[in-house]
C-alpha cells in the first residue's frame, strides 16, 4: 500500500470543512493540519469532533511543516493567489478553489510561480467530475457523438446570494458562469474565439445596484465554428437546475437534472415527482469526492492535473469578457485565446 | 347546425393536400375548388380520389365562385402576396402558408390590402397549436409561471433540404428559424428589441455556397428584458428535435419532443426509447388540424384568428434581423417594433 | 384503385357510432347502411350530420341488401352471437365487439355458422393494434427479448361504471379482464393452462352487491411455464392505467401509459406532468382505427383477421376460469384449452 | 456529544465488511472488534487497512468485551439464531442480518431470549431505508394515497447464483423473496392471510435440480383485502430490476429503478439511457448506511428499531407459505397470523 498524501487546509469555511470531511473518508489521504485566519467556537467543535489536533491561525505554519505533501486552498478568492505562491514555493502540491484570482495578473503570476517549483496545481472545477457531465465527456472523446455542433448549458441556482456576497464576489459571470465556461472548454476540448452577453436584472433590483445581472444568456463561439449557449439565473424557484446538452453531428447527448428518489405519484390532482437535488453540496456530492480522488492519483502517479492552472485561468478570461460584452452590448472576440488578450469586436 | 365554410385551395403541392385532407374531415368546412397551374396526373388521381369534382388552372377562376367563402393559399411563397391581394378583394377570408413574402413592402402591402376589404388573414404557424406548446402558454397566460426571463427553443430538422430548395427559401432565418421566432413572440405576448445571431456552416458546404448557415443560435431581446435563445440545426441524425422551454419568476415548463409509442427496451446491452416522430407531418399532425379548425371558429363567429398577418409580418422581420445580425457579426436593435424599421446596433 | 368494402352497422350505440366515423374517414371502406331498433332525434341528427340516409330499425333488413359486404355488430352483448350468425347466412364478413357471447355455448355455435359459411369474423380487441402494445407484440416475435417468461398487464378504469352496467356485464372478468386475457395470448402467442384469482371489493360495496368485485389480481400461467399476473381495479383517480411489461431471457420491454402533451411543470411545491389519456375512447383512438384498417386488408386480400373468433372464444373461457377461481379460492385448471374444458384444480 | 456506540462484528464476508466500512465513517459508532472464524490473508489485509487490531476467532470472545454495547451478526444464516442468543445473554443489542434462521423453531428462541434479554434486536432488511421506498412508505402513512389497495414488487437479480449457494440459501422465497415480503408488510402496515405462488424454473435447470425455482409470481392476500403482487427472477440480463408502486383509493406512487447517470444518448440508430445499478451493493448503498444509523438512533434513545425481531419472523413465515404453494399448488392461509400457523386451503 502506497503512503498516503499528507493534506493540510488553508480555510476552513463551508468548503474546506467538506473537503476536510472527504479527505478522511479516503485512504489515499491523510488530513493533517488545517488553517484557519478566524478561529470561531464552532470551528473548534468541528475540529474535534474529527479528531483534528492543533489549527494553525497562520497557513505559514502549516507550510512550513515538511510532512505535509500537498495543500488546499479554501480561503476566500482574494487570497487564492498569494497561497498559491507560498505554497508552490514551499513545494507542496496544490488544490485550489476557484476562482484563482479576480485579476488577470494575478492568475498569471500564480501559475508562474507554480511552473516555476514544479508542484501540481488543480483547480476546483468539480462539475468536471459530475457523473453525468464525465459520461458526456467521454461520448464526445469517443466520438460517439460526432463533431460536436452546439453546446448548451442551463445553470440555475435555487436562491439569489445575499448583497454583501454579490458585492465581493466578482459578479455573476466570475462568480458563477466560471463554472459553466469551464464546462463549455472541458467538453468541446477547444478555445473559445468570441463571447457575447445578454445579460438582465429579473430576479431582484438589488443585483442592479450591485452593478451585477442575475439572469444571462451567453454565447460562447468556438474555434472550430461550434456554438455553446449557457443560460444562468440567480433564482429558480424549483430548485438547483443543472442540465447539459452536447449536439453533435452523429448524434446528441443531454444530461438532467438529479431528483432525491424515483418516487412519482399520481393523483386526481396531478402526476408530481422529486424537484431537483437542493444546491451544490447535494448535487456535486459525487464530484467533490471524486475531484479530490484524481488529485490523489495525479500526485500519487506525478500526472497531469483533471483541471489545470491555465483552465482555471481561461474560465476567468471568459469570465471577463463576457462582462465586457455585458457593459459594451457587442460581442467580444478573445483575439489571441493563447496569450489571453480580450479585445472588444471591431464594427465591419 | 350552421353551414359550413365553403372552401377554395389554392395551391395544390404537399401542404395543399394535406389541409385538403384535413378540410375533408371537418363538418365545418367543405372543400369545393382546387386551384393548381402545374396540373399532374398524379394530382388528378388525387383529386379523383378524394372526390373532388373539376381542377381550375387559374386561381382568378376559383376566385370568381361567389360561394366560396375563404381561401386557402398553399402556392409558392413568391406568389403568397399576390394571392392575398387578389382573394382579398374578392371579399374571401385568407388562411395563407408561411411566410406572407421575403420583402417587407409586399407583406406590408398585402395586409394593407386584407385589411382594407375587412377580410380575416390567418397565417400558417402551425406550431402554436401543438397540444404541448399550446399548453405552455396557457401556463404562461395563466400565471402560473410568473414573469417569463428565458425562453429556450431547438429545433432542429432530420435531414437537410436540397440545395435547389435552399436558394430558393430566402435563408434558414426565413425558412426554418421563421417558426421560432413566431413562438418566441407567442409565448412572450411582448416585442423583440434586439437580435443577436451566431451562424456556423457545420453540416454541409453546400449551404456556405447558397450563401446560407446550417447551424444558428439566436439570441432575442424582449422588450421587459426578458431573453428568448433559438437554436437550430437542418441536420439532426436522431430526428426532429422540437423543444420549448419557459422559465419564469414562479417555475418553469418544458415540452419534450413526441414520439411513436411510450416502449421502453432493456436488454444486455442497452436501455433504449422511441426516436423522436420523424418530421413536421408527423409530430404537427394534430396541429395541422387544430389550426384550420381555429380558423373555422374564428370566421364563424368573426373572432380575431390565432395567428395574424402582423404576426407573420413580425416573424419575417426578426428573420431579417436575424440574416443582418449573421451578416455583421453584431447584434440588431429593432429600433421601432411596431414600424418594422430594422437598425444595425450601434457601438457605445 | 380497388371498390370500396361497403359495410353496414348493426347496432348505432356509442361504440357504433364510433366505427361510424372512423369507417368514413378511409377510403377503403363506404358506409351504406345502420340499424338501430332505438331510432331516437340524437340518432337521427347524429345520421344526418354524417350524410347517412334511412336508418333500419332491424337489422335483417341491412342484412337483405346485396350491395353490403361487411357488417359491423355493435349490438349489446347479448345479441352478438344472434347477430354473428345471421350475418354469417347472409355471407358477410363480420367485425364483432366483445365478448361474442357470455355462453360457451352460444359463443362456439356463433363460429360454426361463421365458418360454415366461410365469411371472416374479427372480433374487436382493439388494444392489439395500440402502436405501444403492438411494439411490444413485435419484440417477442423478432426474439428480441428471447423467450418470455413474465407478462405483466395493469388496467385500471378511471371510475366505476353504473350498477346498471355492472349488472349486465357479466362481470369484471368477462367485461374487463376479458381485453387483458386477450392481451396476455396475443403476446405470449401461446395458451394458458391455469388461472388464479384474487378479487377483492374495496372500490364500491355495490360491487359485492352485484356478485362482482371491483379489484383483482390475475395469474396465468402459460404452456411453457411462463407467467403472466394482471392487475386490474375500476377505479383509479387518476386516470386509465394501461400498461403492460414483457420480460424475458434476452430483455424486458414496457409500454408506459399515454399522456395529452410532454409537457413538465416545475414550480416551488411541485414537479408535474400530464395524468394518463382520460378513456378508452382517447387512449385507443388510433387502435380504434388501425383495427378496422387491419380488417379492411384482411377483407380485400382474403387473409386472416388479426383477432378471430377463435381468440374471442379463449379470451372467454379464461374469463370464465378467472371467475371460477374468485368463487372457489382456488387456482383453475384449463385441462384441454383446444376443447375449451374449464375444470376445477384438483387438489394434490 | 454522545458517546459512541462501541460495536463487533461477529463475521467479516462480504456484507460484515461492508457494514464495517459505513460504521467507520458514521460518528456514532466506534467500531472496536472483527470476529472471523475464517481468517485469511485477504480479511487480515482489509483489517490492516481499516486500522481494525486483533480479529477475534471466536465470537465469544468479542462478547465477552464489556466496552462492546452492540454486536452486528454477519455470520452465514444458519448460524444467525445462535450468535443472537449469545449476544443477547451478552447484553449486547443485536443487528442481524437477514433471515434469522431457516426454521420457525429457531427464530422463536432466538427472539424469546433477546426478549428476555431486553436487547434491541434489528434484522437487516435494508430496503426499507432506500430513499425511494422509504418515500412510498411516508406516503402511505400520511394517507396521500387513501387505502392501499393494490401493492406491486418488482425483484429481478442480475445474474444467478452458483448451485452451492442456492443449494444453501434456503430456496428463492427464503433467500431473496424475503426481502419482498417484508417490504409488503413494511408498506402496508398489515399482516397478510393468504399466500400463492406460481413458480417456475425458465433461467436455468439447475434451480430445478435443486429443487428450487427461479422465476414466480406470489399473490400476498392482506387482512383488509388488499392484495400484494410480487415478481422474482434469478436472472434480468439489464441488470438489478427493483420496482415498487403502491396503488390506493386515492392515488399511485411508483419507485423506479435507479441509474448512474441521467444521460440518454440520441443518435441515428437508437435512443438510450443507463442500464440499472448494478446490484444491491450499489443500489442499496444509500439504505446500507441509513439502516444502522436507525440502529443507532434506536440504541441511543432506547427506541423502537425500524425493523424488528418480529418482522424477521413473519417474512420468514411468509417465505415458509409461499414455498408450501408452490409445492402443493393451492394457495396457502396463514390462519393465525399472531401465532405463525401456517395451515393449507382447504378446497370448497
């Protein structure tokens, strides 16, 4: 039996808690130390009731501890870069939540420094690992469904964040479309040329003040000509509405929504079955286990990482430029996909 | 029991037929006249068949039968206006094929006309009258889904047309996207504003050498902010793909494709389903018929029909605006709705 | 194009009534004549609406005319068998409702005459030709599901019928079960050797009232062995159940029920879809017409009719076994079903 | 925080680790101590890699541990009623896997001692935990489908046995319908008062040379008259069939198989979606964990279990009928069921 991986967490808010909890479960890591800037009451509990020993309030320290193999990074993004540095520079592996950063440079200069000391850094793309999205993946590398033609995305979150959360979160294409760009990019395999934005203030008058859109219908063009369309609210009523369409030449390929149980029950009235799975913890559940499993076998096997530093950085570019297309009303072409130049469209 | 509708065609090819068929069945209408310049034998053994009596060449003839009382124009789309105008002063209520014309001053003068001689004009989009679709709006009317934000339409057609047919249908906007356009606005009961469209040659050159696109998706405006995005492909190998969703503040509703029989198979190797019923004849045979018996309804009791000449001026005019938006690779605001006029997007 | 068969209806009740009308629509068939010794102003404005001239008030006169080939017997039940061979005698073709009699007696002497004289008789199982159930009947004779070794039938009715009607339906299983042993043979292509019942009356006391029960499960086991269970109640709330399941060695095949639109709505306190078609009348619409098209071939190219009477006799006796073992609590045994025996199981 | 509840397991097969594996993960239990009479590489192997110290030989050992307060009995069933004894003399609460015993002699003792003990006894019946089925229950319970009137259980395996575990398994009804019963009583809240069963041997003849069946339909006849039908085969070759749908005089519920996916894959030949879970381990993984976390609530608060002594007894009983049917041919009363006499129908 290999050793195992030994973890430490740097944040330990909702998410570090939950890849903390996952860590345990498996034996390919051993979750050592955690980090945590706010040590509250209930942190404590929680620590130990995992049995976890000692919280550092500084993640230096937790970098300076040389058992320690490989690093996640949980705390909120305007750190995200610098703890990618420091630990890249103290040699450890890295998981990092996304987004990297909120600014181009700083995503740049993370990834460099993280090339530079030659450690692994995943990005917390987690959908990615989603059941049904992965089986969407593999019938397009198949080529079970031909050239892939058009791309469509529904993703639609069950209740708008509150307004402090909105002011800091980098808006709603940073903030939640990252997720659906990332997933246009990891199924087509290709760049995106040109991005344009409709975006609306539907659900509540208090995004608009924030500067933000809470509803967006974004198209994403492909190098190769392909059409991916993503469609995002703040706000479905029903509950967490995640859906993924492939259309491609030899055939097509959806994956629907998760349901709580198979259960339909039909009376005089109606035919009712289960609404969506609630959020993300419920629905990606699989997937955050399973992201942090191929993590284990890309440090285990020195592979490449399932979503590297540069897809998490080409996520922000689109991020950014479909803001830009939001502000501007044209589409935007990303001239050089490759040295991550955002261009607004020329006029013919 | 009131006396049924005496009823002229005009036009005698495959649509033609097909509503003479379904004109044949209902006691509300009885079929009289057929007008038809290519006469065929194959059209005569028809003719025969379904017991119609004498074949005029010339729609002027069928035109002068002062029993006729509507008209039912099945011709080319070259000769639509014309015989709008003509049956129009000929005091004839007009069910009239999709659309009216490819110019905007023919349309325009032929409902001009219509309205002049006090006629009622019914335009052939067949689609609102699908049993789901229909359904969805009533949902949408009702309430029951609150404000309308997005609205997702595909369409996508089994096999794609003859090259002799697309340089001849004034362009995938006009000729296929045109349907959609009319559900957009349906289901909305409000203008477009602006057009965003996103054309790819992906299925076959040939279109690219018609000066056409195969594969679109086109974004739409709504006047209260709302989004409507289309999309379209002339080749889906899997069959016809006709789908609507509408997502609004209190829920959302979608209509699946139909399909022959509700069997499902699982063997060793598969779990398998029905494909989708082959094309338009066969997945809007029912609103084939719902349509002229709407149109029945609304001449007997002199009630508005459902589906107006404006309405089919206004699809033509987002199929416009949907050709120059693919033509400039910018989005197209309909500067004023209600006079048609159609304006490039100006940069900020 | 080949003559028309002409047809005559004995019998202008609603189900007449309905073979009237699909009997109009195809051109295969011309309707010259009905008889109805209840001439009421419903019927005869009913007649005239459909361009039908005199109305027999017996059918022996319909019977006289030369020009008539087939006749349809929609009497009530118990003048079918009368009907049958009077038709016989007067060599036309017949299309029966079910059952043909509620006499084993009665039934086997209707078929002699019939095929003494050498005229066809199809009797109307309609759900033969349901496009779902008629896939599924495919299936087992490709061998695409090997053998079969379950058959599973549901049928429950959307509400009881009036006491009236039970009191001279000869019970549920001879009413109601009767299309589901039907079913059972049409799909196994084989004869069953033993029944089991287990009736119950949880719907209606005046069920027991009348002798019958309201709810019942149905074990059938086959020549080969195979079983098929139906379960079948006269009330379900929301709507005709009509599925059916075939599971053999190589797969398993389900026709789910039948629903007036695809259309799924998701709001804040529930996920719905359609109830199941309301009847027999809209969920067998098409079954409705296919079955006289199949008896149309059958009648032009002299071929067997795609249920005889052989099959309505079987689907009688099992009918009748079914019932012997709801009174005796025993399983019955069809010791030689080519003979018809019905006897008791003898206990080992 | 409560202490946990310090737990042996008494037999490390397959279903002794399993629940080995989700009590590790469940802070409410602790588990200390692995009995194995059978100790191999392969089980010392596993044990390291859990963490697990010394392996008992002897289960008396492990009992004789006054920390342990709960004994979990994986052991093979004939050995079940023993270790019950043991265990409850131990003064340990009991969860056993299923069924106790072969014979209604044994299972009476071993109920009358852990009665006598006041231990808490839970029989591993763990599909009353899936989410699903636990749904229909809820249903049921809060009245939202009237009086049951008609429950249907689906069971299909996806492969057989080998001859040796068939040979030792008790017999389908023992070894595999069992679970059905108890979901029958489970959902009805009500004991059944007649049994019959129509078994047959079409997978494979070596169920019959070992005198057992592997295909049947079993009629279950409740105390109100309602009526269970259940449908087992040995053999599904799309895998692990497991479908339940209460009917009642308010309404239906039905529970679908479960899929890993919910993709379905359109393409020119065939529209699919996924095969079933494979098995019960990956169908049942959710119920496996949500059963001892009912057995922990229940040890905790000293409540009821969810799944008792009782229970056990009588689907044993049931599966003891069932297997008389199918002898004897005729249907079987259980004419006391307090009091588990199980008595042939005597013929009318």
């Amino acid at each position: 039996m290999v050793n195992p991986i030994v973890v430490g967490i740097i944040g330990a808010g909702r998410i570090g808690r939950l890849h903390a909890d996952n860590l345990r479960l498996m034996p390919s890591f051993k979750l050592k130390s955690i980090a945590e800037a706010m040590v509250t009451e209930d942190l404590l509990a929680w620590a130990e009731s995992r049995g976890l020993g000692s919280i550092f309030v500084d993640g230096e320290e937790l970098l300076q501890d040389p058992e320690i193999n490989a690093v996640f990074i949980c705390t909120p993004t305007d750190s995200h870069a610098y703890w990618i540095e420091r630990a890249a520079r103290a040699k450890k592996h890295i998981f990092c939540e996304k987004p990297i950063s909120l600014s181009s440079e700083q995503t740049s200069q993370a990834l460099r420094v993280a090339e530079e000391e030659g450690v692994l850094l995943q990005v917390g793309f987690n959908r990615r690992m989603d059941p049904s999205f992965r089986r969407l993946k593999q019938l397009v590398e198949a080529g079970e469904l031909g050239s892939p033609q058009v791309v469509k995305i529904t993703s639609r979150d069950p209740q708008p964040p509150s307004e402090a959360y909105v002011l800091s979160s980098g808006g709603m294409f940073m903030d939640m479309t990252i997720h659906d760009f990332d997933m246009a990019r990891y199924l087509m395999g290709e760049e995106v040329v040109e991005v344009y934005t409709r975006g609306a203030n539907l659900v509540d008058p208090m995004f608009g003040r924030c500067g933000d859109v809470d509803t967006a219908v974004i198209t994403l063009t492909f190098e190769s000509g392909a059409i991916c369309v993503i469609d995002n609210c703040r706000k479905a009523v029903y509950g967490y509405d995640q859906r993924v369409e492939v259309f491609g030449s030899l055939g097509s390929a959806t994956a629907d929504n998760c349901r709580a149980t198979t259960v339909e029950v039909s009376t005089a009235s109606s035919v009712t079955r289960d609404q969506p799975l609630h959020f993300f913890l419920e629905r990606y559940n699989q997937a955050f286990t399973d992201e942090i499993a191929a993590f284990a076998r890309s440090v285990s096997l020195n592979e490449p990482v399932i979503c590297s530093g540069h897809d998490g950085q080409q996520a922000e570019r689109l991020a950014e430029a479909a803001r830009q297309s939001h502000l501007t009303g044209l589409p935007v072409k990303l001239s050089n996909a490759a040295s991550g130049e955002v261009a607004a469209a020329q006029a013919l």
